[in-house]
C-alpha cells in the first residue's frame, strides 16, 4: 500500500512540476506583450527564469519517469528528493516573483 501511495504521490509532483514549468514557459514567452516593452528588471531576470522553466521541466520529467518506472523507492528517499528538487527550482522563482521592483527602475528620474 505504501508503495501506491509514493507512486501517486510522485507522479502528482511530476505532474504538478510540469505544468509549473509550462505556466513559466507562457509567462516568459508573454514578457512584452502587447506592446513590446520589457522593463529593466524582466531584462534581468530573463535568463536566471529560463534557467529555472527548464530545471522544472527536467526535474518533472525525471519524477514521471521515477514514478512510472520506479522499483523500491523509500518515503525517506524520494521525499529528501521531492524537497531537494522545490528548494532549488520552484522556491527562487517564487522569490523573483514576489520581490519587491526598485522604486528607480520602474519610474524614469525627473531632474
């Protein structure tokens, strides 16, 4: 019964993993839209969210297939993964998003 449940369970990581992944690829893709503006910080942040749709994704698909494919996997293990694999992909594109923009690079300075 244990093992259903990891199963279900990492499959459910993967699946969610994957359409945080497809989510980011749409907003990346969106940057600019309709007019063609992209602020200074979307400009630098671009590459580091890419970078991290992509780990997403990856990190998704390794989980499918784990989930799937898997033999012998304990709670212990795949959860240090599961956690592991949050902290370093989905957390810092949470933290991107939620930081605050400066004041100066979204207003132009009057002199």
């Amino acid at each position: 019964m244990q093992s259903v449940f990891l199963r279900v369970a990492v499959v459910a990581w993967a699946g969610f993993s994957l359409l945080l992944a497809l989510h980011w690829f749409i907003d990346l893709g969106m940057v600019g839209f309709p007019d063609g503006y992209i602020t200074p910080y979307a400009r630098a942040t671009d590459p580091l969210l890419h970078t991290l749709a992509a780990a997403c994704l990856a990190q998704g698909l390794y989980f499918l297939c784990r989930g799937i494919l898997g033999r012998g996997f304990g709670l212990l293990t795949i959860g240090l993964q599961i956690l592991i694999a949050a902290i370093l992909t989905v957390a810092p594109v949470l933290i991107i998003h939620i930081c605050p923009i400066p004041v100066y690079a979204a207003a132009p300075m009057r002199r």
